[in-house]
C-alpha cells in the first residue's frame, strides 16, 4: 500500500524549508544576547557570553525611553486604526449585504478593485493633500487613511452575507424593531467573530505598515516602532554603535506581535483565506 | 410600520413609481432599505471619498502644475499649469523607466519562486499526517508574523560583510561571499522577498487544497496514481485559481517595492540608488529634491502601469485556463 508508506523525503524538504524560515529568527534571538564586541566577533548562529539584559535596558534606556514611546505609539494607531476601521467596515459591509439600493453593485465593484490596491500607491497623493490641508505630522494623518480600508469592507461583506440570516432581521422587523436597534442587538453580535478578525487583520497590518508613517511623521516622538527601528539603523552609518539596540529592538517588537497572532490564530487565519478564496 | 419613518425624506434613491398607497411590505421595505443600505455605508463612502477620490484627483492635478506652492491655492493663481509637461519629463526620464523594468525583472523571478515553494511546501503539508503539518505550518508562518522592516533589517546583518555568519563561514573555508555586487544585490533582495511572502502564500495554497473533496484524490489512487502523478495532476489544477491570485497581488506588490530595497541601502548605498524602484524615485522626488509636482506626475504614471499590468496578467492567465 502506498497510504503506509512512511513520507520521508517530505518531510526531509519541509525540514529544510523550515530550516530556512526560522534561521533568521534564531539568528536574531542570538544576536540579542550579545555584546557588540561578541557579535562581530563571534558565528552568528551559536551564544556567545551571555549580554541580553544589558542589550534590553540600553535599549529601553535610550534618549529617555523613546523606544517605550514608539511601542505605546504602535499600539495607539493599531488600536484606534483598527477599532474605526472594525466598526466603518462593519457597518458598510453589512448595509451591502442586507439592503438593496441603487449603485450598491458600483459600489462592491470599486470596492473590491480598490481593495487590491497596495497602500503605498497612495502614500504620496495623501501626503501632498494632507500637507496642503496642514494634517501632515499629526495622529490623525494616520488614523483617517487607516479607517477606511477597503479590503476589510470587502471582508465585512463576506461575513454579513454569511452570518446574519435574512430571515431573522424580517422577523425583528416585523416585531417593530428600528433598523438600528436591529443592527445594534441583533447583527453586530452575529458578525462579532467576523468583526474581531476585522479587527485582527487590520491591527497587524498597521503595527507593520512603514510606508504611511514614513511620509506622513516627522518627529521622533510620534513614530511607530518600526520607522523608529528604521530610523535607528539609519544611525549605524554613522555610528556603529546602534546596532546592539537595532537587533534587540527587534526583538522586543517582534515578541507581543508574534504572541497576539500565535494566540488568536484562528481569527486572523480565516481571515486571509476569505479573502483570497471567495 | 417604524421603518419607513425616519429615512421617509432621507431617501437618496428616489423610489421607483412608489405606489401612491403605503404598501406597507414591498414598498416600504424597499424604500427604507435604499436609505439604509446607503446610511450604513455613509461613514464608508464619504471616507473613501476624501482618502481615495480626494487625494488622487488631487494628485492628477498637481501633476499638471509646474511652478506650484504659491503659499496659498487661491488668491494668486499664479501656478503655472504644466498640461501634460510633468508626463512628457517622465516619459523621458531613463531612470525611472528603468527602475519600472528592474521591478518587473525582479518580479518576474521572484514570484514564480515564491509561488512555486510555497506549492511545494502545500503540497508536502498535504501529503504528512495532520499532526506533523500543524507544527509545520506555524513553523513556516514564523516570517509572516515578523513585520517586514524587522525581517529586512535581520538580512541586512546576514549580509553585512562584519556581522554575517555567512561572511565568516565562508572566511573559514577560505572563500568571500560579497552579497551586493551588480548581481548578487538582486538576489539578495529577492531572497529577502522570498522569505517574507513564502508563508503567506504557503497557507492560502494549504487551505484551498484542503477544499478540494477527497473523494478525488482517492479515486486517482484506485485509477493507479501515485502520489506524486496525483499532486501534479489533481491539486495543481485544483489551486490553480489562487496562484493565478497571488500572481496578480504580488505583482501589483511588487511594482510598490520599497521597503525592502530603502533598508538594504542602509548597508550598501552603492549598489542600490535612490532611484532603485519607482517608489523610491517618488520618495527621493518629494522628499530630496521637493519636486512635488513631479513626484506626483510619477505616481500617475505608475498607478497606470500597474493597472495595465494587472489587467494584462489577468487576461493571460483567465485565457490560459479557458484554452
């Protein structure tokens, strides 16, 4: 029989494939136990003496903590981007899915074209618009970009279509319940699960979206963890000495957001795939 | 009925020939959910509105000015309208079209790579016990979980000629790895991609496989296919409309690229320029030479280019699978 046959040149590849895929990563949790001396001096891929806890609070410690200033920045545009974003999609999504009405075709249309779009396309178009109309370096020139996203609009749809039946909002309706009350006691908790993966998806994408952040922010104070990572590599050119705080920067960033994606796996997982399938 | 009574003057789609009655289900439920459907989607459209209407007519325009930013727009409309000058300088400009074509090299190589591993690696996790794939398959979604500027920065010092264990590995057979001469800087970069996007493309494969009814599999293996015969001619086949997807979004990806090759500059400003991909030309246009009107004349060109890309890739592969 074929089926027994224990697979082992799969999984000898798929041992190599995952070789490959987490390398970079050991080598980044190495590094950050090092100290600078160690890490040019020593292979990359074995511990060297042992150096993390010095590594982490140079790295906390840093022109007055602003590296806890770029997290807590991360986490305030993740948080409000994707709550506005959650809640704008939500409701679109539902109000295309439950209701008939002229250009609602037009309107899924663009939507869906729209949502192909990559993000930096649009980078330059809203920093000229956003400067001309002085939104340029505030939070808002973020946040009003992130609220509208069309691809969660598209999932919004999705989970609309399939989460809330028709005949349940005809009969609330028939009880002399207002449009609104239905959606607020009835639809919204039907879609929740939808409405968290919404949430999950757009979260992860702002925590790593560099481009927007990049354009848009100016002060140091105000920068995501990543422009702030980025902006202290830009210093290794002129001073070696960053590194140490680059790679274990890295790591600390890497940390919660890996463990917020491992931990609500199935949210985010279906999330991708509805996207892609339908 | 309560439905009808708050959006009765809203109503943005005027009724059809409404009956001069209150036909109280048809029509009024009709009615209302013009209305609705609109309100609900209102906080949507007027968003969309001013972040995507709103900047790219913006954009168009400004592409068409040449000597801009009078202080004020109006009052002084001393701006001078460039018609279609900005394009003419672009559509001259050698470098930018070259960075188009370098990005549409890149691609070209990169994406059937990615593709064709993360098929690979689907395939494989289909064929290994449920068990043994699980751990796989979050293993091999490690680099989807590291955001894109970490994962660059980690190859940026697997590069670096000081740091990287690769440089002294080689050192100690007594060779040297230089990872940026004029070839070897695009497939550093395009590993760097590879490694990024495998993950990603990787699951959405593994989850259409697992669509497919097994009945399918099992009744090519009572036909006599082995599993290999069975991988290349029933589940290729079968996701075949997702890697035409992931075709096309890596594509339109690809002709943005920026973040990745902007750090990798950081090690190695001599082998990738400021103008190394269109993106990077509109960045180094608005934020070095603060040539706004260019740079947005550039981003029209690009949004046009990717459109048409996009549109020409889905017609080829739509047809393929038609022929």
């Amino acid at each position: 029989m074929t089926r027994s046959r224990r697979p082992v040149l799969p999984i000898a590849l798929m041992v190599l494939f995952l070789a490959y895929s987490l390398f970079p990563v050991w080598w980044l949790l190495v590094s950050s136990t090092k100290s600078l001396s160690d890490l040019y001096q020593t292979f990359g891929l074995t511990f060297a003496h042992w150096n993390l806890g010095s590594n982490i609070s140079q790295t906390l410690d840093y022109q007055n903590h602003i590296y806890l200033h770029w997290v807590w920045n991360s986490i305030v545009y993740s948080t409000l981007g994707a709550f506005g974003c959650t809640l704008i999609s939500v409701a679109a999504g539902y109000g295309m899915a439950k209701f008939k009405f002229r250009g609602r075709g037009a309107l899924f249309a663009v939507t869906i074209g729209c949502s192909l779009l990559p993000g930096a396309l649009l980078a330059l178009p809203l920093y000229l618009l956003f400067s001309k109309i002085g939104l340029v370096g505030s939070m808002w020139s973020l946040l009003i970009p992130y609220w509208v996203n069309p691809f969660c609009v598209y999932l919004g749809r999705v989970y609309a279509d399939s989460s809330v039946p028709d005949e349940l909002l005809e009969a609330a309706r028939l009880d002399g319940a207002s449009e609104t009350r239905i959606f607020g006691s009835i639809s919204l908790r039907l879609m929740m699960t939808g409405a968290v993966t919404i949430f999950i998806l757009d979260f992860i994408a702002i925590w790593n979206n560099f481009f927007l952040p990049l354009f848009m922010l100016s002060g140091q104070n105000s920068f995501p963890v990543v422009l702030g990572l980025y902006s202290w590599n830009e210093q290794v050119l002129q001073s070696q000495d960053m590194t140490n705080l680059v790679i274990t920067g890295s790591l600390l960033s890497v940390i919660p957001l890996a463990v917020f994606m491992i931990s609500l796996q199935r949210y985010w997982r279906s999330g991708i795939l509805v996207g892609s399938l339908k | 009925m309560s439905i009808g009574t708050i959006s009765a003057g809203a109503d943005t789609a005027p009724a059809s020939p409404a009956p001069s009655g209150r036909n109280p289900r048809r029509g009024g439920a009709r009615r209302s959910g013009a209305a609705k459907g609109w309100l609900f989607n209102l906080p949507y459209i007027l968003g969309f509105l001013g972040v995507y209407v709103a900047p790219v007519v913006y954009a168009v325009w400004q592409s068409m000015e040449k000597q801009m930013r009078s202080g004020l727009g109006f009052g002084a409309p001393r701006t001078v309208f460039a018609g279609f000058g900005n394009f003419t300088t672009v559509f001259e400009d050698g470098g930018f079209w070259s960075s188009i074509v370098r990005v549409i090299l890149i691609a070209v190589v990169e994406i059937p790579v990615v593709l064709g591993l993360a098929l690979i690696m689907a395939l494989l996790l289909d064929v290994v016990g449920r068990r043994t794939a699980k751990y796989f398959r979050l293993g091999f979604l490690v680099p989807y979980m590291v955001p894109g500027v970490v994962a660059t920065l980690i190859w940026l010092y697997l590069y670096s000629p000081i740091a990287s264990p690769f440089v002294s590995a080689a050192k100690h057979f007594g060779t040297t790895i230089d990872f940026f001469t004029s070839v070897t800087t695009y497939f550093s970069l395009g590993n760097v991609l590879v490694w990024e996007q495998i993950g990603f493309n990787m699951i959405l494969i593994s989850a259409a496989l697992q669509a497919v009814p097994r009945e399918l599999f099992e009744a090519a293996r009572i036909d006599g296919a082995g599993e290999a015969r069975i991988a290349w001619s029933v589940k290729v086949p079968a996701v075949r409309p997702v890697l035409v997807f992931t075709g096309m979004f890596s594509i339109i990806a690809m002709l943005q690229l920026f973040t990745e090759p902007i750090i990798l500059r950081q090690l190695n400003p001599g082998a990738i320029s400021t103008t190394f991909t269109p993106m990077q030309s509109i960045y180094t246009s608005t934020f070095s030479d603060l040539n706004y009107d260019y740079a947005a004349a550039m981003s029209v060109v690009l949004a046009l280019v990717t459109g048409v890309l996009a549109f020409v890739f889905y017609r080829f592969t739509t047809r393929r699978a038609a022929a």
